[in-house]
C-alpha cells in the first residue's frame, strides 16, 4: 500500500475517500467537504493497490471490473468524481499533468487505423448486442453528445434537438445528396431526410450497425435514404452536404490530413461540411490506457488544434465553431442513470462483470467532461467562403421551425 498511500496523500484535498486495505485498516485521504458526501472503497490486495498506484486509470479499472476495488459507501460516478475533481485541469495542478499526460507514444501508434484496424475496432464497440442500447438511447438511438438547450430536462427531448441544431447548420434543400459518414444506427440520416426531402447516404464499418438502420428505414417507408458498409476512404461521387457525427474520434490522428482531403475530395464546389467531436480544451493528449483497451481502441479525442491545420491544408473554409461545454457531461449522466436502473437486464444480456466495465466506462466519461479538459465542437466548412448566409441568423431561424427545433 506504499505507493498508493504516497500517491492519494498527495493530491487528494478536497473531499474524503475512505480505504480499507487489505488487513482491514482504515485509511483516510483529504478532508471532509460540504459539496462532496464521503466515499468509502475496499482494495482486496497489495497488489491491487499497487496497480492502482502506478496505472490510475487501467488499474482502477481492471480492479473495478474484477471486483478487486469495491465501493461500499456511494457508487463508481461518486468515486471517479471526487478522485478526478482533485485532479482537475488547472494551471496549479501539477499532480494531474504527471498523471494524464502518459503513453503518448502509446496513444499515436493506437491512433493509425488503416482500414481492416478501422473495422474490428469499430466491432469492438458497436457491435454489441442491440438490447444494451436499447436500455439506455433515446428513440433515433443517438450514441453521441445531445444538444441540452435552455428548458430541456429529458435525454430524448435533448436528442432531438441535438438532430435539429445539426440540420440547421447544413442549410438543406429539397433535392440534395448528403452524406452522413459514420451514420451510427442511422437516426440523423433518417431525421435530415424527413425534414428537408434530401437523399441521404449513410455510411458505416459495424455490420450491426446497418442492419438496424437498413431494417428500421424500411419499416418507415423511407426510399431517400441509404445505408452501405464502407470505409469512408472509398467513397466516390459528389454530395452537397457532408455530415459526420461522433465518427471523428475514431479517425486517428495519423490520419486526420486523409480525413479532410475525402471530405474535400465528396464535396460539391457550393457544398457544406459538418464535424461534430469530442475535443481537448487542454491541448494534445492521450487517450488513458483503460479507455483504448476496453471501450474504444484506436479513438482519440483531438485538440482543436489537431484539428485545424489539417482542415486548412485540404483548402476547405472553417465557417463557423461551436464549442458545447458540459453537454456531453448531462447526455452521459442520462446514460449512466438509465444503465443503474437497468443493471439486472444488462447482467442477464452479458455479466456483472460487463456491468461494472460499462458503468466506470459512462462514469469516467462523465468526469473527462466535468473535470477534465473534454468538450464538444462542431466545425462547419465549405469550399467556397460565399455558399452560407453572411450572418448565422440563418441558422436560429431554420432551426425554429425543424422537430425538436427551438421554439
């Protein structure tokens, strides 16, 4: 318990975690506080307290996961909130940059996805069982960030609206071709044919994934939309309107220049691109070890940056930014809600094990986007710095009159 002891007794201040170790004893960490409620965890060995120690994420995680670290005062969101909270990203946080700022050599060789890398990562994730994700999506079964604007309460509601900012921002008309390059289970592709009478093309690497949307356009009768298994990198043709939501995390910054120059290459000359991504606040970083192992190999969460400079070299316009801050931190405490009171029904589709790598999976997300440096952007682009609207009045004003739509 050496290390681990040195470890906590350096940074944690604001708040109490409460250990028993391995023989029993209790061992305190930081102090009371008026705004964070105890928490008390079990460590079932010195070994597992030394994995912690020198891996924080992946050996809290593997711990969790095997029930070798028990948390029997509070839950896991509880635990990784008050840990992170204290390690925060601050200018005076040097604990956390010695921490966070690991393996990123790691992180790089993670990020090149070459096309076959590209698809059994993909699988890794989205290829699991359908009844997991209807536990906790909401009706379009929208797995990224949701758009919480004012007077919104409820995930679904905040959904929709999410589909509406998007299609307000793409200025569609009637007749067009878009593009929607990682579809997902096909909801936004289906959202922005209803709405605007556009032919939308949605493309993706996970075979489940297409199943559903194929299956579900059919079951609504919608002959304008599309879906195909492909790598975005063998896309031909020209779209008006390019679309690509949640799927950027996946590019892998090795190829974030191949990434721009397709979107480049697919749109058409007066054509409108959209990217919508996690990003760093922080800067460069890396994805922490138990995330690339478990969750999402090969996913990197960019700076902007990062991002940039490959967008001006493929000679495409950066038209308007859009920073969500804690969006994605109350869409992932939505999933992490609904998972806890699922738990039963997700145990009898895979195991409690599973159960556990999910909830700290949602519950160390949520911190990346409260504590940490993680937020949203959405980046729209064109070829032509004269195919939008001078003012981004436009925008408000089409997204009034849209399902979910402000009102």
């Amino acid at each position: 318990m050496w290390l681990f002891d040195r470890l906590f007794k350096r940074f944690m201040q604001d708040g109490e975690l409460v250990v028993i170790d391995p023989a029993g004893a209790e061992r305190r960490y930081g102090k009371p506080s008026a705004t964070r409620a105890p928490v008390h965890i079990r460590v079932a060995s010195n070994a597992t307290a030394r994995a912690i120690a020198l891996n924080p994420a992946l050996g809290a995680g593997e711990a969790f996961m095997d029930g070798r670290l028990v948390v029997e005062q509070g839950d896991i969101l509880a635990l990784l909130d008050l840990v992170t909270h204290n390690l925060r990203w601050e200018r005076d946080n040097p604990v956390r940059f010695a921490l966070w700022r690991q393996a990123k050599l790691a992180a790089w060789w993670d990020g090149i996805n070459f096309e076959r890398r590209s698809k059994r990562n993909v699988a890794h994730h989205y290829d699991l069982d359908d009844r997991l994700y209807d536990l906790f999506l909401d009706p379009h079964r929208q797995y990224s960030c949701a758009y919480w604007r004012p007077g919104i309460t409820s995930l679904d509601a905040a959904q929709e609206a999410k589909l509406a900012h998007i299609a307000a921002k793409l200025d569609l008309k009637p007749g067009q071709h878009v593009l929607d390059i990682g579809c997902g289970w096909g909801g936004l592709a289906r959202y922005l044919h209803k709405v605007s009478g556009a032919h939308v093309t949605g493309i993706t690497l996970s075979e489940e994934q297409l199943k559903y949307a194929r299956a579900e356009a059919e079951r609504q009768g919608l002959t304008g939309v599309d879906y195909q298994l492909i790598d975005y990198r063998q896309m031909s043709g020209q779209f008006d309107r390019i679309v690509s939501v949640g799927m950027f995390e996946h590019v892998g910054l090795p190829h974030y220049q191949q990434f721009f120059d397709t979107v480049e290459r697919l749109l058409a000359t007066d054509g409108v691109a959209l990217l919508h991504t996690i990003a760093r606040a922080d800067g460069p970083g890396a994805t922490d070890p138990w995330t690339a192992k478990y969750i999402f190999p090969g996913g990197y969460a960019p700076a902007l940056s990062q991002i940039v400079p490959a967008v001006e070299r493929a000679w495409l316009w950066i038209t308007d930014i859009e920073v969500l801050r804690l969006h994605y931190a109350h869409t992932l405490k939505a999933w992490y809600d609904r998972c806890a009171a699922q738990e039963a029904a997700i145990t009898a589709v895979y195991d409690a094990r599973f159960y556990r790598m999910w909830m700290f999976y949602l519950a160390s997300a949520w911190c990346a986007f409260t504590n940490d440096g993680h937020m949203n952007v959405q980046v729209q682009m064109t070829k032509r710095r004269d195919a939008l609207p001078l003012a981004r009045d436009y925008m408000r004003d089409v997204e009034k009159g849209l399902p979910g739509g402000a009102p």
